[in-house]
C-alpha cells in the first residue's frame, strides 16, 4: 500500500510540473511577443524609414534595386537581403511590385530550390511587365523553360546569354509556343556559332513578338557559303509592324578585328516599315537584295552602322543605297583591310552630290589602316558640306598588327591645316585612334606619338 501511495504523489506532481512548465512556457511567449512589439514600436519611434510614407520607402528600394547591374535571387543581394532587416521593411519590398520586375538567372552554385524561387520572385511582380536575363546552360533546363512559358505573357525584355548551340536550338524551338504579345525587347548572344540554318526561327521570333521595338542578334548567324546556297529567303517577307532597332552583330568587331559577324541575309525575309536603326556586321547579301529591302519597307532609318561589303562599290550603287532612306542623320562605315582601295573614295563623290544623305548629320569611318585613304577627296567632300547638315565626322584607325605604324594613316600637314579650317568653321572633327584626336597636334608631335 505505501508503494502504491508513492506512485500515485510522484505522479501528480510531475503532473503539476508538467501544468506550470505549459504555463511558464505560455508566458514566455506571451514576453517574447511583447518584446518584438515593444522592438517594432521603438523602431516606428528611432527608425528615421518609419515616419516616412508608403511611396517615399518604396522609391528608396527601388533606387536601391536599380544601382546593381541586375538583381539575382541571392540572399545578400538587394531586393533579397531587404526582406530580413525587419518586419517594415519586409512588408514594404513584399508590397513594391516593381522591386521584382527584373531577375538573372546564372550557372553560380544555386540550391536545389533555385527554380522555385525564381517563380516566387516573379510572382511577386504581380501582373507588372518582365525582364529576364538568362547566362549559360541554364536555358537548357526544362524547369527554366516552364518558367518562360507561364510568364511569356508578361516579358517585357529578354537577354540570353547561349554557351553552345543546344541554346540556340532550344530558344527557337520553344518560340512557336509561347505567347509573348507584349515583349519589346530580344537581345541574344552565343559563345558559339548558331549557323544560318535557323534564320527561318529567328524570323519566328519576331512573328511570336508583334510589339517587339529592338531585336540585337549576336554571333547567331555566321553561315558558310554552302549553307547560303541551299537556303532560300522566305517567298513572302514577315512584316513587323513595330520593330525599329535591329542590330546584326558589332560591325567594328567584325570589320577591324575579323571576329564572326551576323548575316544579313535575314533582311531577305523581313519587312520594317518601322525600323529606325540597322547595324550590319556582315554585309553577305548583293545591292539588289539590300535594296529591294529597303524599297519594301520605305523605313524611317536614322542610324546606320555597316561593314562595307567586299564587292565592288561602284557610285550607281552607292546612291541606291542611301537615296530609300533619306532621313538617314546617323551613319558608321567599317573599311576592313579586305575592302580594297576604292570604295570610301566612291562614297565620298557621292557626297559631293548635295542631294545625297542631305540629311546627314554625323559620319563615322573606322578604317584598319589610313594608307589608303584619299585625304584630298576628304577635304573636299567635308567642304562642301560645312554649311549642310553635316556637323560631325570621324576618321579612327584600328589596325590588326599590334605594333602598326599609325605614322603612315595620318594626314600632312596641308590636309591637316585644311581640317583645323572646318573645325574654326564649327564642325566637329576627330582623325586618329579612338583614344587620341590628332588633328589638335602639330606634325611633328603627332609622327612621334604615333611611334611610341
């Protein structure tokens, strides 16, 4: 009987001990919630953020956002670390749409949850416009790829960067079915080669996107001569109501440097009636087919940058091919080493005609070497036109050899004297490398710092 006494007085009192830790367990929590109350109300008092209006905080955040390159779903990065200062500045980021607007997704080491909360940050961007920047073989994954159809209807601006030709293959293939009514902006670059055989994709592109503004195109349609051949244009050319950049490829780069440039052969299949501005980076198409382009879209072109292509230029073809765009303002001329001796020369008769590229407000020559160049065509084309339109032009070298005689490109001093004239005469006037104007330095000066 005292045993079982025992046992039953041991057992109520873990009982009761049991119903005061619960209660004391109960009350510390109870402290603890007050404590983080009493924290939030000397934080509304001390923090300079919470006597501020909703939009002001906001804005701040988003200044804060749009000083990085652009956001990446990392845990110490803006908007991410926001979320974790405090409850106020968690509610604000959660409740500032835009902060989330914009995302890049990378081959960093990720977590396993990475998709997931790409999704969960998009989704916070509400019902606002997207921009999405892709790098690496990401693109290839088929969760990054659910994620580009559910939000299609939103992208604002995509940017993908390709590592291979998989990426390529992959972007064009899921083209046809997504819905991208609303994106105004592509820009695609691949470390590889995506040959000429997807020009036809590239085309279903812009089909897919009827508001797109700027279409850039980089290092995506290198062809080979056999692959020209066994690919027609399109019999009927897609008309894009809306695009006005299309960008194929640097022509710098391309011209100067010999790095693979763009096709334009795709002009072949397109129809701009709005396009505005055109980089060519690897003039492979024929005058006829360059021009029958043009005349099909009458745009309303004001800059131009393009390789001069290496067949002949004779001046009938020169004013062809500037005379459908005669809004043309901006204008950039590559001469690489392979377009022989004639062709600038051409363009610059051409514009002793003050009827031709009377509109013409900057010239832009980048030559690989000025050995060749008629400075006497020069000063009298650039003459002519001191009281035109013309107020700019510039003449830069870029020479393949590292240690080029840059000696040899510049003018003499009669032609620079003649150059000095126009500039007193308020035209702006650069001749020499991109980093030095030598037309501002005596011979002399000049001959030896081209040396050095």
């Amino acid at each position: 009987m005292a045993q079982a006494s025992r046992v039953a007085e041991l057992r109520q009192l873990i009982d009761q001990l049991s119903f005061s830790i619960e209660t004391q367990k109960r009350l510390l929590k109870d402290l603890e919630e007050q404590q983080v109350k009493a924290r939030r109300t000397l934080n509304s008092l001390i923090d300079p953020m919470a006597h501020l209006p909703f939009e002001i905080q906001s804005q701040i955040f988003l200044d804060v956002v749009s000083s990085a390159y652009e956001p990446t779903p990392h845990p110490g990065e803006a908007p991410m670390v926001l979320l974790g200062v405090c409850q106020l500045w968690r509610t604000v980021a959660l409740s500032t749409h835009q902060l989330w607007t914009r995302i890049q997704m990378n081959d960093l080491p990720r977590g396993p949850n990475y998709t997931e909360l790409c999704r969960m940050w998009l989704e916070r961007a509400g019902s606002l416009p997207l921009r999405l920047t892709v790098h690496g073989s990401m693109w290839l994954e088929e969760s990054v790829q659910d994620l580009l159809e559910h939000f299609a209807p939103q992208l604002d601006e995509v940017t993908l960067y390709l590592t291979n030709h998989r990426g390529a293959d992959t972007f064009t293939h899921q083209t046809p079915h997504l819905e991208m009514r609303s994106l105004k902006s592509v820009t695609i670059t691949s470390e590889c080669e995506a040959y000429f055989r997807l020009v036809h994709d590239w085309v279903q592109v812009l089909k897919k996107a009827p508001a797109l503004l700027k279409y850039s195109l980089e290092n995506i349609m290198s062809a080979t001569e056999d692959d020209i051949l066994i690919i027609p244009p399109l019999e009927n050319p897609l008309v894009h109501p809306t695009l006005r950049e299309l960008r194929l490829g640097d022509p710098q780069e391309y011209g100067l440097w010999g790095i693979l440039g763009n096709s334009a052969r795709i002009l072949n299949s397109l129809t701009l009636p709005a396009l505005t501005t055109l980089h060519l980076s690897d003039f492979d198409i024929t005058a006829d087919e360059f021009i029958s382009f043009l005349l099909r879209s009458s745009p309303p072109l004001q800059s131009l940058a393009m390789v001069i292509p290496a067949y002949a230029w004779p001046i009938g073809v020169i004013a062809q091919y500037f005379y459908p765009i005669p809004n043309l303002t901006n204008l950039e001329l590559v001469l690489p080493l392979r377009c022989g001796h004639n062709p600038f020369s051409v363009f610059l008769q051409a514009m002793l005609n003050p009827q031709f590229l009377h509109n013409l407000h900057t010239l832009a020559v980048f030559a690989a070497t000025g050995s060749r160049l008629n400075y006497q065509a020069l000063i009298r084309t650039l003459t002519s036109r001191r009281h035109s339109a013309l107020k700019a032009f510039r003449l830069s070298f870029a020479s393949h050899e590292p240690k080029h005689d840059y000696s040899v490109d510049l003018p003499s001093e009669e032609y620079l004297q003649a150059l000095q004239e126009l500039v007193s005469d308020r035209m702006s006037i650069h001749v020499g490398t991109a980093s030095q104007n030598m037309i501002y330095e005596g011979v002399h000066t000049r001959r030896v710092n081209a040396l050095v």
